[in-house]
C-alpha cells in the first residue's frame, strides 16, 4: 500500500481497477519487468458469492493465483444443479469429476490483489480515477484520494474499472431496454446446513420474470439473487426492493423451498447486471480489460473467466506495446477480435439458455433473438455438419492411400498470435467459408498441415508427421481439419 506522503507521480503502466481483471493484469505485467501502479477505490455495496468453474484454474495458473486460491478456504464446488424451463431437477457435476471454488468475491479480489502486490505492483488505495486524456507517448490521469486530486503521467493505461468504465465508457454501445437487468440479492443462514444432494452446487431456476441463481460461501451460509428486468418488474425504492425480492424468490418452488428454517442476513442490495459492450476496447496507448471492455449476462457463467483471460491478453498486448512497438498494431487488433469473441460467444450462450428457459417473450424473449458474429467454436460446429465437409471425411475413410496437393493461389494474410507474452504476426490462412482468416481449428494448424499434407502418401502418415512438428493433437480433430482443407479446395487429392 502506498504510504500518503508518497503520492505518485509518474510510472509505466497505471491500472485501474483492483478487480480480478485490474488486479491480475497488473501481476503479470510487475512480473514482466514494468512498473506497475494499481489504483484502486474501496468497494462501493455488499459482496457477493460467485462460481469458479475448473475451466478457470489454467487461468489462475497463468497469472500466477493458482497456489493461493488453492490454499485459500473457498469451498471446493462439483457442479451444478438446474431447474430449468419447468424440467424436473437436474445434477450437472463438472467434466471429468473435476473441482471448482465457490468464492466470496471481496475475499477472491483481496486475494488477487495481495498477490498483485507480492509482484511488485505499488496499490494506492482508496483512490478514484476520475478521467484520463492522452498526452506525449502515453496518458495523464487524474486521481482522487483523501488528500484531494493528483494528476499521473504513464506510458500506458488499463481500465479495470468495471462498469464505470472510465475509458472504455466514452465508446459503450446503447443497450435494448429489454435487456436491461437488475440482480437482487441477500444472504441467507441455515446452521443445520442445506437440504440438498450436494452443498457445494452452484443453482439456477428459471421463471417467466426472469431466473434465481444461489451460490454457497460456506458450508452454512448461501447467497440468493434474482434476476429480473425492471421495466417489465418493476422495483420501486428500498422497502419496495425487498418486497419484490421475497416475492419473487418465494415462487421459484425449489430456491423459495430452500428458505424454509433459513435466516437472511443483511439487507437485500441491487447491483446493474444489465449487460453492454465498448464499441472499441483500445485506443493511444490504452485499453480495457474486463467488465470495463464488456459485461456480459450472468446467465453466461463466463464472468471471472473472461475477466482473467481479457486481463491475461491486455498484459500481453501492453507488454507488447511497450516493449516491441512495431507490433503495437497487430497486438491490438488481436485484442479487439478476442473480445469481440469473448462477447459473441457468451451472448450466443444467452441465447440458447434463453430458448431453452420455455418462455417465448417477457424477459427471455429479446434474449432469443440476440445476433452474434461467427466465434471459433462455431466455425467449428458448422463445418463439421457441412456436407462437404463430411464428404470429405467419408472419402479419406474409404481411400486406403491418398496423395495431398496445395492448391495453387492459397491466400494467406499476416496476423497477430500470441507467442509467450508478446505477440508477433504471423501467417494466417484465407479459408473459404469462414468469415476471416484462420490459423487453427480445433488447435490444429492449418498452415503446418497444408506444408506436411504433401509428403506423406495416406492420412496416418501424415498424422505422425505432424504431430513430429507440431507437437500432440487429437486425431479426430486433425482428420476433421483434413477434411476441412479438402472440402474448401485448399488440399486437392492427387
């Protein structure tokens, strides 16, 4: 924590926002040699418990949190369970048996920020970013503390500010008020434990107004909120949000039935949870990572994920920036395509959680009709029920032998990837179909694939040959990039 009498003036990367996004983003790049001030206000309401699903332990081992929250006294969760669409219960344990963390979400952001701090970030806490304007080869940022108003000069800025938005908010896109969302929440207490197959589950439920959604922090306590849209459920004051809240987690007939012998602990508290998108998430020597670049819906699940994976990938592109400047372009249309990605794919899971709720209009009915740009994933799942494509697949089945050919006029196009933490620009394929230029499919690249197919006289040959230079890949995933180049004309067979 920086001491009063040392107010800042200067420094290399300034970031603000001490969130999982500000605060992991600010730990990789203190670990990358910068100087890192993170500057950050005292929460503003109550905490809430969110879910950390195994998918985000990679993440966590990334931007060097792993072994923390491993040793931390979150409750270890194995699932979920779903009351959806007026279906009977159903138990969804994590692929593979794996485990998650249920997290207290001031305890998870402190967690981080001590880990931040532990690099060698410099904290200035309590302070308030107020604004930023560019100035020379980087940003001045005024900061608010107790002492009154201090202007920052920094080489680069990352606005981890959540939904203030302090740069990313001058570029968000309106939002359709029937997408507007409001969480209410509170705690409850039940010493005895809860009356369910598993304690540790995170669970959802949907309605017609809208879903529930309970998270454990403990053995005893949960949290209970629900999401409503306050247009259409109208929310009216302090006394008015509590009524509402009762009202409406007592008629989810499995979260209303947890209640029963439970004590709620605190006041019922809102939070916006309306989600919404920065038109552009980067400009001159800054960027946003996190909810300041994007919220999306909770109904998602991607919140703490997308939150570490942008601030991994807004380090990345920081460093880059700072270090090789001459890949500051492609570093930064990287990462306006990955968060584009991050939106599109969770607004496509809102979607089809949305159709699946049961209910054709209300709350659910904007949420169906959500268009999205084409994300990896579904490339992917389009062209594997291609008919092409399959035809493809059957033919290399049938053939015992093949020989492969480039063919001639295979467009490629230089493109940012990520290498360590820099990004550099590398080739990328021109695939046809495909709305821009792919480099892998289903981790299989396509490059190294079109330079091995010629030189091996059937398919598994030509697996073993690849797996030599690429490393290990699933076979069915490379027969399927196979079938791919074969079915777009990009491989002929000879």
């Amino acid at each position: 924590m920086l001491p009063r009498a040392m107010t800042p003036r200067a420094c290399e990367v300034l970031v603000l926002g001490g969130g999982p996004a500000g605060a992991a983003a600010a730990r990789l790049l203190a670990t990358w040699g910068h100087d890192v001030i993170l500057v950050d206000r005292e929460p503003p309401r109550p905490s809430l418990a969110e879910s950390i699903p195994p998918s985000v332990l990679p993440l966590l081992q990334v931007v060097g949190a792993a072994g923390a929250i491993e040793a931390a006294d979150f409750v270890r969760a194995t699932g979920n369970t779903v009351w959806w669409g007026g279906r009977a219960r159903q138990m969804e344990p994590f692929p593979g048996n794996r485990t998650g963390y249920q997290v207290l979400r001031s305890a998870f952001d402190e967690l981080l920020r001590d880990e931040a701090v532990s690099a060698g970030v410099r904290l200035w806490r309590p302070a308030t970013a107020l604004g930023a304007v560019h100035a020379g080869e980087g940003q001045l940022t005024r900061i608010a503390d107790a002492d009154g108003e201090h202007e920052v000069a920094s080489r680069w800025v990352v606005d981890a500010t959540g939904r203030s938005g302090i740069l990313a908010r001058r570029q968000r896109q309106s939002v359709a008020s029937e997408l507007r969302t409001v969480a209410l929440a509170a705690a409850w207490d039940r010493p005895d434990g809860w009356p369910l197959p598993d304690e540790t589950h995170t669970l959802v439920e949907s309605a017609e107004w809208g879903w529930g959604w309970s998270v454990p922090s403990s053995m005893t306590r949960r949290y209970m909120t629900v999401m409503l849209n306050p247009s259409s459920t109208p929310v009216d004051g302090q006394a008015g949000m509590t009524a509402r809240y009762l009202e409406l987690l007592m008629g989810l007939p499995a979260l209303g039935a947890l209640t029963d012998g439970a004590q709620r602990a605190g006041e019922v508290f809102a939070c916006d949870a309306t989600p919404y998108v920065a038109g552009d998430p980067a400009g001159d020597s800054w960027l946003a990572v996190g909810d300041a670049a994007s919220f999306i819906d909770p109904l998602s699940s991607f919140g703490i994920k997308k939150a570490l994976a942008s601030a991994w990938l807004g380090a990345v592109v920081a460093h880059t920036c700072l270090t090789k400047p001459g890949n500051a372009s492609a570093a930064l249309q990287l990462f306006r395509e990955r968060e584009r990605a991050y939106v599109d794919a969770a607004a496509a899971a809102l979607r089809d959680l949305s159709s699946d709720a049961g209910h054709l209009a209300g709350f659910w009915g904007a949420r169906q009709t959500l268009e999205t740009e084409e994300t990896p994933d579904h490339l992917v799942t389009r062209l594997r029920n291609d008919p092409e494509v399959l035809a493809a697949f059957t033919e290399l089945r049938a053939r015992p032998s093949s020989r492969f050919l480039r063919a001639p006029g295979v467009g490629v196009t230089m493109r940012g990837v990520v290498r360590g933490n820099l990004v550099v620009s590398e080739p990328h394929l021109e695939l046809p179909g495909a709305e821009g230029p792919v480099r892998y499919l289903r981790n299989i690249d396509l490059l190294t694939l079109l330079e091995v197919a010629p030189q091996a006289d059937d398919a598994g040959a030509m697996y073993t040959t690849y797996v030599g230079v690429a490393g290990p890949a699933d076979l069915p995933d490379f027969l399927g990039a196979l079938s791919v180049l074969v079915a777009r004309g990009v491989l002929r067979i000879a």
